[in-house]
C-alpha cells in the first residue's frame, strides 16, 4: 500500500520565496523540555515546602506540557502544537498508571519478606495470639490448593466440552444462547456466585461450611473463562487437518481428540492456568461458603477452612501490626503463585503455538 | 463425492452418503461425544438460570419479612426483629464509586491504549502490553491490602487540598478524619480496572485500518490527526464496551471496597466524609453477623447487584458482538 502512495509522481510546486521547509524544534528540545520542567517541579516542591513527591512530579508534568505547547505553537504553528501536547498527555497518563502499580508491587515485596520465612510457610495459625507475630500459612495453602484443584475438576471437563460443543457442533439457537450466556457469565461478580452456592448448598440443601462449597462456587467463576479461551484455541486450529482426517474416514470424535485437540493441547493448557490463576486470588466466595479456620483442615469435604486470599482479608482485619505484616506476606505469596502461574502459562502458549497452516 | 469412484471401488455396497453431521451422528462413539458435549452446553445454561431462580427465591423470603421498604429504606437492620432493610444507600454507593472509577480510569486507559498500540517504539510496546496482561491478574484482595494500608494515609494531602479550593461544592467538603470515603473506593477501583479497560481498548485500536491511517498520513497528517480522524472513530464501540466491562467489574468488587471503605447508613452529600456502602462490601462486612432473615436480605441484595451487573455486561457484550473480530473475553 504505501509503495503504490510512493511510486506517484511528486507534485509540483509552483516556485515560490518562501522555503518548503517548515521551521522545526531540534530533536534534542523535548528531552531539553523535561529536564527543565523536573528543575522547575523541584524548584517550585522546595521554594513553596511541599512535602509530597507526587506533587513535585504533578508540578514539572504540568509545566513540561504546558512548555512544549507554547513553544511548538511559537515555532512550529498550531497542528503541530497539538500533536505534541497529544504526545505528551499520552505519556503522562502512561506515567500515571504506571506509578501506582509499581507502588503495589514494591509495597507487597518490601513488606512481605519481613516475616516471609521457612516456619511462616509451614505453619498454622494454631494457637497464636493475633496481637504477637508467629503463625503461618500452611493451613492456608492447604485450603487453597484443596479448594482451587476441586474447582479446576470440576470446571475444566464441562468448559472445555462446551467450547467443543460451539467450535465443532454448535449451529442454531443453542449455540447462540450458550455462547451469549458465557459472555454474561464472565461478568458475574465473585460474591454473586458465593450468594448462589450459599443459597442453594448451605441454606436450602443444609450442608455446613466447607471448602467443597467454595470450590464450586469457584468453579462458576472459572467455566466461561476456560470456555472462552479454549474456544479461541481450537478455533485457530486449521480446517485442512479435520478435513484430512475425516477423509481418511476417522469418525468426528476421533477426529476431536485425536487431532484437534492436540493440535491445540499448548493453548489450552494455557487458558486453564490463566482461569487457575484467577480464581485463586478470589476472596468473596471463601468468606461466604468456607468461613475461614485458625488450624489445619484436610478435609475439603467437612468443615471450615481457610484459604490464602481469606488469610490476607483476615489478618488485615484484625487490625495490628503483626497481623498485618502477615497479611503482607501472605499477599507476597498469593501474588508470586498468580504470577509464576501466569508466566509458565505464556510459556507454554509460546512454546505450544499451533501452526496457523498458512 | 461423485458415484463414479465408489461405483467402480465397490459396485455392489450402496454408495456411502456424505461425510455431513447428521451421518456421523449415527456412530455411537459420535453420538456420546456430542451428546456429552450439548450436555455441557446446556449445564452452563442451567446454571445460570439455576443462579437466578434461588436467588429470586431466597429474596422472596426475605422481602416477605421485610417491614421496611426495600427500595427506599436508608437502613440495613436485616437481624432485627422486625426486620428493616433497604437498598438506597447501597445503590447510591454502588453506582457513585464506580462512576468515580470509570471517570478516572477510561481517559487514562484510552492513553494507555494509544501509546501501546501507536505511540511507544516496539521494543517498549510488547513488554508494556505483557504487563498490562500481568496486572489484571493481581487478585482484588491484594488490590484492597494495599488501598487500606498504603493508599488511604496517602491520600489525606489531597482531600485537605481538594477541600481547601473546591469544598465551596459541598461535593468535596472534608471533614477531617481518614480518607475512607466512596472517593477513595473510586480511585481505587479505576486503578484495579484500568488493565481491563486498556486491553480491550488496545486490541481495538491495533485493528483500526492501516489504509486509512497511511492515508491519513500521507495528506500531511499530524500523528494526532491520524489518531483523531483515523483511530478513534474505528475504536469507540469498542472503547465503549471496555469501559462497560471495566464498570461491571467495578460494580461486583467486592474485598477491595470492604478493606477501604468505613460505611454507614446515611447519603452524604460529600464524597470525601466516610460513608455510604456498596452491595459487594456490605455482604462481605454484614455476612459473619447475619442471621437466618439477614442471610436471606443480603441475598436479596445481591440479585439486584446481579441483575445490574448482567445488564451493564450483556450491553458490553452486544456491542462487541457487532464486531466479531475481538472480545475482552481473555482480557
């Protein structure tokens, strides 16, 4: 395309005592730029007191953007003017989001590796005053990994059939309402789901607390997101090699899971760890249907357990130091176990592509 | 497919019909398999609605015993007897703090999404848009941790600033005291939303025509011009939907309000005095005290944060679905 715009002949210009040239900034002007506005941001931060570094960088932001308009406009006219205040608000805003995601995490690592140790990570909160340090989480990684594999058994085989069911089946009205309903599904809020399994499991069923009962409400959570993803998958898996196969005369659900799902195994893979990942960090249906526990509990079948993300909701609440340098590092664990799920996951769909055939 | 081949291999056999649906559906092994997968199909269908008949049930309890109105009462005592709750309060905060969210969170996450996909030079895009996907897999909990215990002793400079110049309003009037305010929930939130809104948007702006935009540029165009004339009039259902998904998610937060937030049962004028409640927090905090009738008020509290969140999403959805080419469903 943009060879066909270069190959036109060049247009002529009818002489003229002006210069085609428009006047422009030096390519060193903006850096120039920032530089100032930061002495200007800090100058002004000291001359005036102010304590908060935010507003020192709030204060050259401001100046650097408004600088870079008035001089551009002197030099370079108007149009020109306003791309670059487009540029810099462009990045301003990305400096602004950035700031306090990186504040989050540094937060969570410098407090977290204070009491992040051997004995928190293979102990209970058995029998510790909440008021003085000591405890672990050990019987919160229990209840975690209990409720969250519960939760991918029963939500991998159903999700995964059903993205079978609308990329190889589905045609009509069914596939239609099913595929609507998982869009809707995604949006359902966590405390939404822990309501459902409280009302249905705990009140009307009259089961008690039990990390069975949160597992599912996880598993709501976690279906359309493998739904959707494995969808994804197995759609951009070529239609040459099911027409291959079933040209040999390999009946359709041979086919399926000889041949697509293989082809698409690397991606999927990776869409269950990303749903696992999700649902672990959740809290609300935990605090509903598993009721959180001091001590260990096997048993994700009777009685009440705890899980990390409720360790984290709970030692924050009961509001004391020690608790919440708990608290923090039981977030830092929380958050490396989401992260490196994520990471092998993108691993894996890199490793695992399928070869779009073309 | 023509009879001549199977004429000639097996003339005696019937010809075999086409390899279609209908006749592979013959074979047991295929008719398991569908079956089993139209059964999962239909079990999320159930689902969903079995979602919504026990919550519609349990409310019923609920409302029977309700000697408030539930729409109008500014008061949740559920475990009273007689009971008396409503859900004003709830809803105001519920929509007030994740307006607040949408009205911080969109015009950074378009920027965002802009300097991804258009601004930055490739070797800052891809690592950027790999973190972006990162942060929207920080767990709410975490999110609320940080809000409560890092971002709200740093926020009272800005109240008392906010006061000092804009409290003539009365929507800024501060009164001293922690941040714990609806405000607070709402920057909190457009932080926690921003990777959602920013991924969508993002993917979005990435299929705008090229054509146009090298059009665009070869008139002599501004690289905002390009944008303006050629990007965002491409992008804006979809920037419309990602912030509608960004709203549902707000909307459903339910640790991170209940860390920050000290609630109460009054309207108040101010965003920044401690207040209010969202649906999500108010079961989360009410939930451990709850008796029998105040399990069931706060479920009835939360089909109507269902039924909201299913409107806000299903419009997100629809209008995503006039552009097959992209959906926030992995985002």
């Amino acid at each position: 395309m943009s060879n066909a715009v270069m190959d036109k002949p060049p247009v002529t210009v009818p002489p003229s005592g002006n210069t085609l040239k428009q006047p422009r900034l030096p390519r060193w002007a903006p850096a120039g730029l920032a530089l100032l506005s930061a002495g200007a941001g800090a100058g002004a931060g000291l001359a005036f007191g102010l304590a908060s570094r935010v507003q020192w960088g709030l204060i050259a932001a401001i100046v650097y953007v408004a600088a870079t308009y008035a001089l551009t406009t002197a030099v370079e006219g108007r149009r020109q003017a306003k791309d670059r205040l487009a540029t810099s608000l462009i990045w301003v805003s990305f400096l602004v989001a950035v700031l306090p995601l990186a504040s989050l995490i540094w937060e969570t690592i410098a407090r977290g590796t204070k009491v992040l140790d051997g004995y928190f990570l293979t102990h209970s909160m058995s029998g510790v005053i909440t008021l003085q340090p000591g405890g672990g989480i050990y019987h919160a990684i229990i209840g975690t990994i209990e409720q969250v594999g519960i939760a991918t058994l029963i939500a991998a085989p159903i999700g995964l059939l059903t993205a079978i069911y609308l990329v190889e089946y589905g045609r009509g009205k069914l596939a239609t309402a099913v595929t609507f309903f998982v869009d809707v599904m995604t949006g359902i809020p966590s405390i939404v789901a822990g309501l459902f399994v409280l009302s249905f499991w705990i009140i009307i069923l009259d089961f008690g607390y039990s990390g069975f009962a949160g597992a599912m409400a996880l598993a709501i959570l976690m279906m359309p997101i493998v739904v959707r993803s494995t969808e994804e998958m197995l759609k951009l898996v070529p239609n040459e090699l099911r027409e291959a196969s079933l040209a040999l005369g390999v009946p359709k659900w041979r086919t399926i899971l000889k041949v697509v799902l293989p082809t698409a195994i690397g991606g999927i893979t990776t869409g269950v760890m990303l749903a696992v990942a999700r649902i672990a960090g959740e809290t609300a249906p935990i605090l509903l249907l598993v009721f959180g526990a001091q001590s260990i509990n096997n048993n994700p079948f009777e009685g009440a357990q705890s899980s990390l993300p409720y360790y984290v909701y709970e030692q924050w609440a009961n509001g004391n130091e020690a608790s919440y340098d708990r608290a923090w590092a039981a977030a830092l664990v929380l958050i490396a176990f989401v992260m490196i799920l994520n990471l092998v996951a993108r691993g894996i769909a890199r490793w695992k592509a399928p070869k779009t055939g073309r | 497919m023509d009879i001549a081949p199977t004429a000639s291999a097996a003339p005696k056999n019937p010809p075999p019909k086409g390899p279609s649906g209908k006749d592979s559906a013959t074979r047991p092994g295929d008719r398991i398999f569908l079956g089993l997968s139209r059964g999962s199909g239909i079990a999320l269908l159930v689902i969903m609605a079995a979602i919504a008949v026990f919550l519609t049930w349990r409310t019923l309890v609920a409302l029977a015993e309700n000697e408030g109105n539930f729409l109008t009462t500014f008061e949740w005592s559920a475990n009273a007897d007689p009971p008396v709750f409503g859900i004003a309060v709830l809803a105001y905060g519920t929509i007030v703090s994740s307006i607040i969210a949408m009205v911080l969170a969109v015009p950074v996450a378009v920027g965002i999404a802009l300097f991804i996909s258009h601004y930055a030079p490739r070797r800052i895009a891809t690592p950027m848009a790999y973190v972006v996907d990162l942060l929207a897999a920080v767990p709410s909990i975490i999110y609320g941790l940080w809000g409560a215990l890092f971002l709200v002793p740093h926020l009272t400079g800005l109240y008392e600033w906010l006061d000092q110049f804009f409290g003539w309003t009365g929507v800024f009037a501060y009164n001293g005291g922690a941040p714990r305010s609806l405000f607070t929930v709402g920057i909190l939130l457009a932080i926690m939303i921003l990777p959602i809104v920013t991924n969508v948007s993002r993917e979005v702006f990435k299929q705008s025509p090229k054509m146009q935009e090298e059009a665009a540029l070869a008139l002599g165009a501004t690289r905002w011009e390009v944008v303006r004339m050629a990007v965002l009039p491409f992008g804006r259902s979809g920037v419309i939907s990602a912030s509608m998904l960004g709203l549902g998610r707000a909307l459903g937060e339910t640790m991170a309000v209940a860390t920050v937030l000290s609630p109460n049962f009054l309207i108040n004028a101010s965003l920044l005095n401690p207040g209010g409640g969202t649906f999500a927090q108010n079961i989360a905090a009410g939930f451990k005290e709850a008796g029998d009738i105040g399990r069931d008020a706060l479920i009835a509290s939360g089909l109507v944060l269902f039924v909201i969140t299913l409107l806000v999403n299903g419009a997100a959805r629809l209008i995503i679905a006039r552009r097959k080419e992209y959906s926030g469903a992995n985002a």
